[in-house]
C-alpha cells in the first residue's frame, strides 16, 4: 500500500517537470522567433507597453 503512495507521487513529480520542460521549450521558441515584439509592433503601442506585453506572455506560460 505504501509503495503505492511513493509511486503515485513519483508520477506526479515526473509529469509536472515534464509539463514545464515543454511549456518553457515553448516560450523559448515564441521569444526566439519575436512574436511578442511583432504584435507590439502591429498594434502600434508605445516602447513602455512592450515590457508588458512580454511579462503577460511569460506569465501566462508559466501558468499553462
């Protein structure tokens, strides 16, 4: 029963690293091909918004 337990967990941690390994691959590669600064840039907003812009989008990654 215990060894249950330590199995469950061990899935556990194993799974939610991989969930971060992916989602931090992902913003990787969205910072790397400059979308965030694009869609600044389209949307004509000042340099100030920009900074917001890439929090917002970090923050949101670290979440999903």
């Amino acid at each position: 029963m215990k060894l249950m337990w330590i199995k469950k967990i061990f899935l556990a941690v194993i799974g939610l690293s991989a969930g971060t390994m992916v989602a931090a691959g992902f913003f990787a590669f969205i910072t790397a091909i400059g979308v965030v600064t694009t869609y600044a840039q389209r949307t004509k907003e000042p340099e100030l918004y920009l900074r917001l812009y890439q929090v917002c989008v970090t923050e949101y990654l670290s979440v999903v």
